[in-house]
C-alpha cells in the first residue's frame, strides 16, 4: 500500500472542492521528510505482500477504497458514497482482507511516528546540550522555582517528589501481543535501517528482514481467540519493566543528578533520591472482577517479585564483575571486612567461589556474594536469601561507602550508584501491589458474616473470597514486605461506614492484631454526588480508631481517589472536570487544616472521556495545594505501551510529568491557579449548570441506553477478547448505571462521534456568551489565563477532531430516534463552532501542527474501515438478526468476526480506545 500521496495536483484538487481542504492538505504536504519517506517505505512494502498474498485484486481493492475516502475527505459527497457502495459490493471474505489491509497500515504507520518521534527527541537532546536545561524538564522547573523560593528549598521540594504511576488492567488495549511483538521488531528494523545507513547488499537486507516481518504482521490473527486470564495481564505488565521501567527509571535520576552536580557529577553523593514508585492494581483490582481471587493475588505478587529479583540479580553480577579492583590501590574498609566474614558464615561455598574469581578483589567478592544472595531469594533458600530489600540496600551502602573511603569515588557512585537506586525503587516486589473492592461487597459480606459468624461453613463464596483477601494480603506482606500491598481503594465510598469495614473485615479474619495486615483504606469518590460529599466523608473517616492509628503510624499521611470515568458518565464531562477540581481543591483545605500530608490518586483513562490528555499539563491545572509535591494516578491499557513502551519516550514522559509535579508548587503557578478560579467562578457555575441539563437531557431520555446500543458497537465490544474484566456490570444495559465507563467511551469512539468527550460544552459555552453583552469575551479570556478551562478546551478540541459527522451520520442512521440523533449532531455542531470561536482556531488543531497533521491524516484511512463497521453493524442489527437458522447463525458469526476487525483498527487508526 503506498504511503499518502502529496503531489501538488492533490493538493489543488481538493481545495478547489473545500477552501478549508486546503489547510489539511497543507499539513499533508508538511510531513517531515524522514516521517514521510518511513511512511513510503513501509506502505509501498505492506502492498508488496499484500499483492503478494491476495493478488494484483485485494491490492487494487484497497488502493481503490483509499482514494475514494481521501477524495470525500476534501467534501466530495459523491465520493464517500462511492466508498460506501464499494464496501457493500466487497465479498464477507475481500471485506476482513481489506480490514486487514488498513489495520495493518495503521499498525505500520503508528510505529514510524514513535520511531520519529524517539528520532526527534534524541535529535532535540544534542541540539539542547549547548543550552542550560531542555524545555518540560525537570532542570527547567527546578530553576524557576529556585528563583521564586530559594535553591535551598526548591532541592528540598525536589527531594521530596513522588510520582506514582500505577498501572491497570482496564481492557482498553485492543492489540494482541504477538502483533505487539510483531511491530517492536519491525520498529526496531527501522531503527537499524536510519542509523547504520546501510548500503547496497546490506540495505537489500534489512529490506528482505522488513518485507518478512511485514508478512508476519498480515498473517498473524488481529482478533485473541480467548480472554486473557489475569495472570496472562500481569505478564503483560512485567514484561514492560523488563524492557523499559528497570532501566529507565535510573536513567532519569542519573541525568538529574548530572545536571545538579555539574563538574562533581560521578564522584560526589547523589543528590536525587529515587521519585518513582511503580504500582499495579493488576491481579488486585476485584471490583467487578471475578477472575480476581485471593489466589490470584498470590500469584500475581509472587510473578512481579520473580522479575524484579531476576532483574536485580543480573545487574548485580553485571556490577560486580565490572568492580575489578584491587585491595592494594582499593583498599577495604573494616565495615566492608566485616560485611564479608558475615557472608562467609552465611555460606562458606559461595564465599569461596567469589575468592576463586576475585582473588585480591575484595569488593569484587562482597559484591558477587551479594548478588548470589539476591539469587537465593529468588529461588526461595531460605538459608541465603535476604530477609528484605532494605537488608540488600544496607549491604549495597556498605560496599559503596567502602570505595568511598578508598578514593574510589567515581566506582561508588556509577554502576553501584544504579544498582542502588534500583533496589530502592523496586524493592523485591517491583510494584505496591494494591486490591479494590466495591464497598457494597464489604456490605453485605459483614452483613452475612453479622447472621452466619466469620467462621460460619454456612459463608456464601463471595463473603469467604472477600475473608480470602486479607488472608492473601497478609501473605503478600509477610513475603515480600510491608510496602509490596498495604492499599486497600474502596469503589464507590458513599459513608465513612465503608472505610470501616475494610477495617472490620480484617479483624474478623485476624482477632489477634499482631497477625493482621497492615491496611490503609483508601476512598475512591467516584459519582458527581460522592465528590460533591467527600470532605465530609473524610472528616467522619477521622474519627475511626483504626484510621487514627494509621496517621499516628505514617506521619499523617492519607491518599484519597478521585474517579474520572464514572463521574463523567454521571453529569458528563464538562460537569466532572469542574466537580473534581473542587473536590480536589475542598478535599486540600481538609488536608491543610487536620495537618494531613495528602496524596490525590487520579483515576483518569487514557482517553478524553476519561480525564486522559496530557498529564503534565492537567497537573499544572491542579488547585493550590492539591499535588504539593505528589502525584499520583492510573496508566491503564494502550497508555501503558505508549508511554513506557520505547525507553526514550517513557524518560521524557516521566521527565514531563515530574517537572509538572515539582512546579505545580511554585508560587507563581499557585497563584494563577487559585486567582483564576476565583475570578471565573461564577462562569464554572454556569458552564456546570448549562452542560450538566444538556448531558441529562440527552443521557436521561427515555430509551437512551437501548438506542445508544443500537447506534455503537456496544454489544459487539463485549465480545472482544482484550481483558479479563467483564464490560458490563449486568447481563444487559437497561441503563448507564449497568454500564462501565470504557465502554461508554469505546463506543462512541468507534462510531467517530466521541460523545463522552465533549457532550454538552457547546450549549454551555453558547448560554453563557448569550447571557452577558461581554460573554465571548470573558471566554476567551478564561481561555488564556484560567489553566483548567485552556486544558479542557484543548482536550474536546482533540476529541472534535477526531469526529467525523459525515461517517457519524451512518452509525446513527442504524438506530430508531432521530430525536436523540439530531441532538447528537446539533450539540457536536454547536460545541465544534463554540470551541473554535473561543480558541481563536479555524478548524481544530490548527495550532497544534504536529498533532493536527497526524489526525489529518489518519482521517480518511479510519473512514474506510469506519465503512466497513457500519456495513458489518447493519447486517447485524438487520439481516443478521432476522433470520433464525444455522447458516444464519454461522453468517452472524462472520459479520461480528469482520466488526471485531474494524473495531481493531479503527483503535490503532485515532490511536485510542476507551
């Protein structure tokens, strides 16, 4: 398939159809040359083994399909329809070929731009050596606040950041992981191909090598032919510390510490002290998963601490073979003398085979003795194993004091420096494994065991798998160590009365209170009421008995958690956003005045119905106070690749997001934050009043949940094989209540109209301007010094570009209201008008070149398969659904395996799911 076509006689075409054309054929023509010319290559070799494996026809068949939607994509309304009878004339067999075909392209042209982008990040790296510090660095955020607050304070802040990334098995990444395989292969082809700049034969190669790998991404089955279980979730996960976290996450700290330390970097004690804390809620997160069991627990638990240990095992004989030093320059200190006949008492054997290869080299033989105990513990010998991580990182400070003390400055803090910083970090359980639970299971589990008793064989599975638990976070600790699970998040905390009975529950299953776990319950406020009640929630929560010890235990420290899906799907996303930066800002005032050190954990998604965008940018949009150092939220599904999958974009991601941290406590940035939301506050009352009674006008209709399953592949998403948790809370969606949140946003992302990113803000923005002779104007002012309303502004511009009313038209038309369709269409019309009246733009993304181009371009490739789902959904809601024998049934089959390929790559093609 080649690439997108650029030639000047296009570009004159389609703005002769559509003035407006021009500019999106203008940002066509302006892809960066290398982007393009990858892009080229791997289309032109994805049509070689398209003809190759279908013939000269299917080749045809998609070039056709292409130009026709590139062509409606300039307005040419006779094209798209041409499209579409081109899609209905496509054999079920031509039509999950051709599916196939873009959702190969995708896949294609997604990993070019990642490459290009780790291209131009390495590119803006060398070119920035010369400057003081490189733009959204954390170098960059530490000199402004040292100008506002003192160096001496700003490396204090600094040494007190946390940034917690927990990552989530929330079913939104829609690739299997053999193509994940698949594209890191060819990506890294592409790699080698642009930096070695092979030649003749050896170009000639790496061409035959790509050429293969493309084949093995067209041949290997898109759809999982069964669910993940939870485990197969959690090996997804470890699999990105082995290839990206465990060595990214030093790599941060050490060009931070280079930075601070200048000329003395490499030979004076680090100043940064690890701000990464890895946390998963994977094989913990049972709110509405059964497959999540206390056995399950264990297991997930015991396979992270299995990688983490490996890992730290191998860079521990890495470093340790590397430390060929002898006593006579190096001479040993008497703590690290004493360290070795401690080590030899442990075992003689493997002291002595660390002498046989180290003779002379003391250091040497502590270390590998060291990380032949690291071993130990993986492999459970008692005998040898190190009781905690914190006992290895004693040892690992003996030896590096050591060299210390001998000069040996530059040794102790290198590859040891590393290797310490990683046992700090990941300690030996690799991520703060955390359970949630929804507090109705709490209920009526201590409801039954108040009738029946704790101990009661009359218990019904659910209350013994909730008692479970707590047996298996006990055990989780005792193995690895208090910080590998002690999180316990309540879904849905409505009362103080379900903080209590995590509390309750755990004495039930330990009486004795030296064998219980240690606990803390976290609130998650999820619903626009919870949010507008979580101050008062919190200070009742104060006054439990098991909460004042905790504080009295921590220093006072409290986490609570913010939901951003559901509170969406409540009062839609306008409403939400304004409700969670209150509560947020509320729930800091509480902290502030009880002396809480607190931690927000933002439960945002990786789409924009779900609080996604950029997260350094949404934490400089934080009230005043509310991140104070620590930020905290959920990385769940396409997310976690796309930000730590390829080592350079996952450090400057981290990079990103703790600047943000750092500076969101400046007081400058304080400041304008806090004036802002006074200044427009009567403006956020109105905008929530406005688009909340827009969203339920719509949301609240009667039959809404039925049409809205209609008009989406709602049903058919439930069929994907891509999670262990079930979509829905029920067994149908009679309301929205039964439906999970991303799904919600899945959906409306499929059928290309996004509705739960943007609902309702245009008739806000409209009722407001109207209402005040100076309303557009006190908009676009909100717009230029009020950070949270240029972020959500920003954020459904994003999401309005990625809609295509013409390809919505077709999904809606498959439903029976056209009342509730032409709202759909109305608000969509109004908020994209509204938007870019207030943002000053003339098509969304305008000013965001680099982002603009990209969803530009996509458009049209997305319209084709976009044609294809709704040809496969009409059959399904029609013909499919009318014709009750085997046959029909086999055909049904065919028409949902043709949708779950669309519904694939339409994902890969906006590049989100839910």
């Amino acid at each position: 398939m080649p690439a997108i076509r650029t030639e000047r006689h296009t570009l004159v075409a389609v703005s002769e159809i559509n003035p407006q054309a021009t500019e999106r054929v203008v940002a066509r023509y302006e892809m960066p040359d290398l982007l393009r010319d990858d892009i080229r290559l791997l289309g032109g070799l994805l049509g070689t083994i398209l003809k190759e494996a279908g013939g000269q026809e299917l080749l045809d068949d998609v070039e056709h399909l292409r130009e026709l939607t590139i062509r409606a994509f300039g307005d040419d309304a006779d094209a798209l329809a041409t499209a579409a009878e081109l899609v209905d004339s496509f054999s079920l067999d031509r039509a999950d070929h051709v599916a196939r075909a873009f959702t190969c392209y995708f896949h294609l042209a997604n990993l070019a731009e990642e490459y290009h982008r780790v291209r131009v990040l390495r590119q803006r790296e060398q070119e920035d050596a010369r400057k003081a510090v490189i733009e959204e660095s954390i170098p960059q955020a530490f000199m402004q606040l040292a100008e506002e607050v003192g160096r001496d304070e700003a490396l204090r802040r600094l040494q007190e950041i946390e940034f917690r990334p927990v990552l989530t098995a929330h079913p939104t990444e829609a690739r299997r992981r053999a193509v994940s395989r698949s594209i890191r292969r060819i990506s890294d082809l592409l790699a080698e191909r642009d930096t070695l700049h092979p030649r003749g034969t050896a170009l000639a190669e790496i061409n035959r090598r790509l050429l293969a790998e493309i084949d093995v991404l067209w041949r290997t089955q898109p759809l999982r032919a069964s669910k993940p279980t939870v485990i197969d979730e959690v090996k997804s996960a470890v699999g990105v510390f082995d290839a990206t976290l465990f060595q990214t996450f030093p790599e941060v700290y050490r060009r931070l510490d280079d930075w601070l330390l200048g000329d003395d970097a490499g030979r004076s004690t680090p100043v940064v002290r690890p701000f990464v804390r890895l946390g998963t809620w994977i094989g913990g997160d049972r709110d509405g998963n059964p497959n999540v069991t206390a056995d399950v627990t264990r297991q997930a638990a015991a396979l992270a601490s299995e990688h983490a240990l490996a890992a730290l095992e191998t860079e521990a004989f890495i470093t340790a073979r590397k430390l060929t030093v002898a006593a006579g320059d190096t001479p040993p200190s008497d703590a690290l003398l004493a360290l070795w006949n401690r080590l030899r008492q442990l075992s003689a054997e493997a002291a002595a085979a660390a002498e046989e290869e180290s003779p002379g080299e003391p250091h040497r033989a502590v270390l590998l003795v060291i990380a032949e105990r690291i071993a130990a513990t993986r492999r459970r010998d008692a005998d040898l194993a190190y009781p905690s991580a914190d006992k290895l990182e004693a040892d690992l400070a003996v030896v590096q004091e050591s060299l210390v003390r001998a000069g040996a400055r530059r040794l102790a803090y290198g590859s040891l420096q590393k290797l310490i910083w990683q046992v700090n970090t990941f300690g030996f359980h690799l991520a703060e494994l955390e359970v949630r639970q929804h507090s109705q299971v709490h209920e009526a589990a201590l409801a039954e065991i108040a009738e029946k008793g704790a101990n009661s064989p009359e218990l019904s599975d659910r209350t013994r798998e909730v008692l479970d638990t707590f047996r298996a976070l006990a055990a989780v600790q005792n193995r690895y160590g208090e910080r590998a699970a002690r999180r316990y998040i309540v879904s849905f905390t409505q009362a103080p009365e379900h903080l209590a009975a995590v509390y309750q529950l755990a004495e039930h299953v330990f009486p004795d209170a030296d064998d219980r776990p240690v606990i803390d319950a976290i609130p998650l406020f999820e619903t626009f009421a919870d949010l507008e009640g979580s101050v008062e929630i919190l200070e009742a929560m104060l006054e439990l008995p098991q909460v004042q010890a905790r504080l009295a235990a921590n220093g006072r420290k409290v986490e609570v958690m913010l939901g951003y899906s559901d509170s969406s799907k409540d009062v839609g996303p306008v409403a939400a956003t304004l409700a969670l930066h209150s509560a947020q800002s509320r729930i800091a005032e509480w902290a502030d005045r009880h002396d809480i050190e607190l931690t927000l954990f933002h439960g945002r998604g990786g789409s924009l119905g779900r609080g996604g965008g950029p997260a350094n940018r949404a934490v400089l949009a934080q009230p005043p106070h509310s991140v104070a150092g620590r930020f905290k939220l959920t990385e769940q599904g396409e997310v976690i690749l796309a930000r730590y999958g390829d080592p350079v974009i996952a450090t400057r991601h981290i990079e990103q997001v703790a600047a943000a941290t750092l500076l969101a406590s400046a007081p400058s940035v304080e400041k304008r934050n806090a004036e802002a939301t006074a200044r427009f506050a009567d403006m956020a009352a109105a905008l929530d009043v406005s688009s909340r009674e827009r969203f339920h006008g719509l949301v609240r209709a009667e039959g809404f949940p039925q049409w809205f399953a209609q008009v989406t592949p709602l049903e058919e998403i439930g069929l994907l094989a891509i999670g262990s948790r079930p979509a829905k809370r029920g067994l149908s969606v009679n309301s929205l209540d039964d439906l999970r949140a991303i799904p919600w946003v899945f959906s409306w992302s499929q059928a290309r109209i996004n509705l739960a990113g943007w609902y309702g803000l245009g008739t806000a923005l409209r009722d407001y301007a109207q209402s005040r002779p100076d309303g557009v104007d006190e908009l676009q002012a909100a717009f230029r010094e009020w950070p949270l309303f240029n972020t959500l502004l920003d954020n459904v511009e994003m999401s309005i570009a990625k809609t295509d009313e013409r390809i919505a038209d077709k999904y809606l038309a498959l439903g029976d209201r056209d009342d509730l369709a032409q709202l759909v269409i109305d608000e969509l019309r109004l908020t994209r008008e509204w938007v870019l009246k207030i943002t000053g733009n003339a098509w969304p993304l305008a000013r965001r070149r680099v982002l603009g181009r990209a969803v530009q371009l996509r458009s049209p490739y997305v319209d084709a398969l976009s044609l294809l789902q709704v040809r496969a959904l009409r059959a399904l809601r029609t013909d499919g659904a009318s014709e009750p024998s085997t046959d029909a049934a086999a055909r049904r089959e065919r028409w949902q395996h043709l949708l779950l390929l669309t519904v694939n790559g339409v994902s890969a093609g906006l590049q989100n799911t839910g």
